[in-house]
C-alpha cells in the first residue's frame, strides 16, 4: 500500500506542468553539452564488435541484468545497433533524476534545473559512459537506480522506503557497478545539503546520524545481495577483466602508492579519452555551470569549504568502485 501510494504521488508529480517545463530545460540542456560527444568520438572496439555479431556478454563483467535489459529492448537475441537511441534516452533518464534532484534543493526554476542537472551528463565519467553506443543505456539506469535509492532513504524515515532503495540499489549493481556509487556520491551531497540547510523541508528532517546509518545500509545491503546472489547464479561465467576488478586491495605497505594510483587513473582516462577540443566542451561548460550555481545561494568562501568536502568525499568513493 505504501509503495503504491510513492507510485501515485509520482504520477501525479510527472502531470505538473511546472516539472515538465524543469524536465524539459534539463533535457535540452543535457542534448546540448552531449552533442559535441555524439557527433564526434569514434566508436569504442566493444561498439564495434557488438554491432557486427550483435553479442552482448555482459553477464561475464558482473552485469546480468544489463543483459536481460538489452534483450528485452531488442525483442531477443542478437543486439542490434541503434546508437545514437540509446544514449538519447540516457539524456532523458538523467533529465528526470536531475528535476527530482532540484526540487528535494527547493529549486523550481527551469534554467537553474538544467544548470544543476548537467553534473549527470557532463562530468567525466558520464562523459566516458555516454560514449558507448550500447552501453550508455544501462549505464545511466544504474546511476538513475543509486540516485533515486539516496533520495529515498533521505526522506522521511519508513521502512517502506528504505526496501524500495535496497531493491533500486541492488538494480544499480546489477546493471552497471560503477554507477552504484552514485548512491554514495548523492549522499554526501545530502548530507552536506541538509548541513547547510539547503534542503527542501520534508527532506530536513532526518538528523545526520540517521542519515549516514540509514545510507550505510542500504549500500551494504545492496552490494552483500548482488555478491550473494552473483556467487549463487553467475560467479563461474567471470571473466578475467571482471575477476581482477573484484579483487580487493591488499592491506600492507604499497596501499598508499595504490590509492594514490586510483585516484589518478580517471584523470588521465579522461585526457586520452577527451583531450581534444569539442569534446572538451561539455567538461568546461559543466565546471563553470556547477560555480554558478553553487554562487547563487552561498558566498565564495562557503562554496569553496563545501568544494573541498566534496573532492575528498569524491576521492573516498573513487576507493569505494575500485574496491568492488
């Protein structure tokens, strides 16, 4: 009962024409930082062979319901090419998670929904997701899955909630693991929010405590329930790529040196991925949009305290994906 009546005040969210409007400049805003990728990057090799034998293997890196989701979407076996398809309705997912996400902030304006939306889609790793002509699609959905579940658990305290962010969170490690951690990266973004007293009403209620409990289980939970049922159903179809990123860290002396390592990676990724003007575009744009935005409700000074938390909270989730 509690679940359909979170279903129907979603609907009857979905009919405001105010959120329309929101979703809409979010979308356009989105289409824009993007164009540049979806015109410009050359198709990755994975691309590339999945649209000649239209195989899919995902299942082997630990992602069977991405699987399942692409099988479904193209009626059966084999997958079938239509980028730029999928990675428009990626726009749109994230479109809408980026309104929900403004509003629980208390932002009801169109152009500063887009503004801060572009986080999902111009960031470097959205950026290097979206690039995938196949894979953009349930890349998004897993960080749509996180997102949502870290919303949940962050309004008014129910049980009801709290099982419906576990499943979503679960989703998300189904489809996409790096993309779970979006769940970790919205919370420290609440619980910061909820800090400075940016939040919207209801969703300034929970105490931080409850808040960092409450988002600790939900992430465990979520991630011990795809391990267990993974071991139970897939584990002997890994790969060797999914078996050495599973591995975890070991404790001794070169930790350190490893971490420091990880946190560098996705930097220089980026630089062979996107060095090269346009596609540098959406990087800019998403830098200087974010200052903007952060200006409008606090000064320089707060902005650049709650920066520095949040690269270093960024940094512990970066050891957070490498470690799954």
């Amino acid at each position: 009962m509690a679940n359909l009546m979170i279903w129907r005040e979603w609907v009857g969210l979905a009919r405001d024409p105010v959120i329309r409007r929101q979703w809409g400049a979010a979308m356009f805003a989105g289409f824009f930082a993007l164009l540049p990728l979806i015109l410009s990057v050359d198709l990755y090799i994975d691309d590339i062979e999945r649209a000649m034998d239209g195989s899919r293997g995902w299942v082997r890196v630990g992602r069977p319901l991405a699987d399942t989701l692409v099988e479904w979407l193209n009626f059966g076996s084999p997958a079938t090419a239509v980028a730029p398809l999928y990675t428009l309705v990626a726009i749109a997912f994230l479109s809408s998670v980026g309104v929900a996400v403004a509003r629980v902030h208390g932002i009801r304006s169109p152009f500063w929904t887009a503004i801060a939306s572009l986080p999902l889609m111009a960031q470097p790793y959205a950026l290097q997701a979206m690039s995938y002509g196949f894979d953009a699609l349930f890349m998004a959905a897993a960080l749509a899955c996180s997102i949502t579940a870290a919303l949940l658990v962050h309004f008014r305290f129910a049980w009801s909630r709290v099982a419906a962010a576990l499943v979503l969170q679960l989703f998300a490690f189904n489809l996409y693991q790096p993309g779970a951690n979006g769940f970790l990266m919205m919370t420290g973004c609440l619980c910061i929010a909820s800090v400075l007293g940016l939040l919207n009403r209801p969703w300034q209620v929970l105490s931080l405590r409850l808040r960092l409990i409450l988002s600790a289980v939900v992430y465990a939970g979520g991630y011990g329930l795809y391990r267990l049922l993974f071991s139970l159903l897939f584990e002997h179809r890994l790969n060797r790529y999914a078996s050495s990123a599973a591995e975890l860290k070991p404790l001794d002396s070169a930790l350190p040196m490893a971490l420091s390592t990880s946190v560098i990676e996705p930097l220089q990724q980026l630089l062979a991925d996107f060095g090269r003007w346009p596609l540098v575009l959406p990087c800019c744009l998403f830098i200087c949009t974010y200052a903007l935005l952060v200006r409008q409700w606090r000064s320089w000074r707060v902005a650049l305290a709650v920066g520095v938390g949040f690269c270093s909270w960024s940094c512990c989730c970066r050891q957070a994906g490498c470690s799954c």
